[in-house]
C-alpha cells in the first residue's frame, strides 16, 4: 500500500488553478492544525506572512497567476488532533475545500499515539467523503528531541510514522516535513525559532514539500 502520487493526486485541482476567466472559479485550500500552520514563532509572536499557508499561497499565485486562490487558516495554537477533530466539520469542511491540510503531530505527543490516530482518522475519512483532496504533514522538528534517538523512545518519531501509514492507508497526499528537517545539512538551529517553532526557513523547507503536490499538468 503506498501514499497517493505527487504528480497526479492533486490534478483536477491544478488544472483549476491554470483556468482563466471566466471558465475559472475560486480554489479553497485550508491548512488545519495548530501552532506551526497558525504562525507562531517565538511565542506569543504570530508571524502570519513567514508561515508555510502564506508561503504556500504566494508560491501558488506566482506558479498560477491567473488563478482564483485561497488559503484560509484554521489551525489554533497549543490544539491537538482531538481538539481538531472536534471542529472539523464546523470550522474546516463548511468551508467546501478542495484541498485540506492536516498538521498536529508536533501537539499529538500530549496524547499519544492511539487517540491521535482515531482523531486522524475521522478527519480524512470525513474530508475524503467530500471530495476534498488531502494533505497529511508529519511534524516539524524540536530541540528536545534527541539526534539518532530510536524510535521506540521518540514519540516524535513514532507520530511521524504513524501519519505515513495515515497517508498510506487513505491514499491521500504525505507531506513528510519530518524527513526534510531530517535531511538538513546545516545546524538545525537554523530551522527553527523557538524550541518547537519552525523559523523563516523552516516554513520555507515545508513548502518547497508542499509544492511538490502543486505539477503543472
């Protein structure tokens, strides 16, 4: 069982970005989760504009410039999946997207990997009944986690897998953040603004992963 194919999964939404007018119509994608997806950096300080959902929209506007784009943010700091899942309906799908993100790993250590993988689950199943395409993100990295710690003792590690066998299991969209900070060549201070807060360059290292899901078709 493998993830859905970067280069055809989001097709029908990409060949609505390269629509003009007027066969074109308005492109929602809404990015939930919580503190990274919301902005904030040092916290109390939201930094909306560096954050990936605003990266990714400007990317977006620059590959597709004629086409109608929004990127809405429902993501709330210090929220898990549970939390997230609650108001998914109300807050994420009244919305009608066409592509949802998905982020909480990073908050999910709180309650463990069994109530987060229930909470995941009903938000991809409820968003796939609709249509929507979906993206999954494993977590961006924190400075308490350990360097070449086993999997059995990083909880962050262990999330992270478990939202690749999410994407596995759905088909839908992996967007392995995780794998990218992990590949990082340079200090992984660099990253990140705070303990568990990606800086400027982090969100832009998660969108150049977002963006693989965005080919021209």
């Amino acid at each position: 069982m493998t993830t859905a194919e970067s280069s055809t999964y989001l097709a029908e939404v990409v060949r609505e970005l390269q629509r003009t007018w007027p066969e074109n119509r308005s492109v929602r994608i809404v990015c939930h989760g919580h503190s990274v997806p919301a902005g904030y950096f040092a916290t109390p300080c939201v930094r909306s504009l560096e954050a990936y959902p605003h990266r990714l929209y400007v990317s977006l506007k620059e590959r597709f410039p004629c086409a109608v784009l929004n990127v809405i943010v429902t993501a709330c700091g210090g929220e898990h999946s549970v939390a997230g899942a609650r108001r998914f309906e109300r807050d994420v799908l009244a919305l009608r997207p066409d592509v949802v993100t998905i982020d909480y790993a990073l908050n999910d250590r709180e309650i463990g990997l069994e109530e987060a993988h229930g909470a995941w689950k009903s938000m991809i199943s409820t968003a796939v009944a609709t249509g929507a395409r979906v993206l999954l993100l494993t977590p961006t990295h924190d400075l308490t986690q350990k360097p070449g710690q086993s999997a059995e003792g990083d909880p962050l590690r262990q999330h992270a897998g478990q939202v690749r066998q999410l994407a596995k299991e759905f088909r839908v969209g992996l967007v392995d953040s995780f794998a990218a900070f992990q590949e990082y060549e340079g200090d992984l201070h660099d990253l990140l603004s705070w303990c568990n807060h990606p800086s400027s360059r982090g969100h832009e290292l998660v969108v150049r992963e977002l963006l693989k899901w965005f080919p021209f078709v």
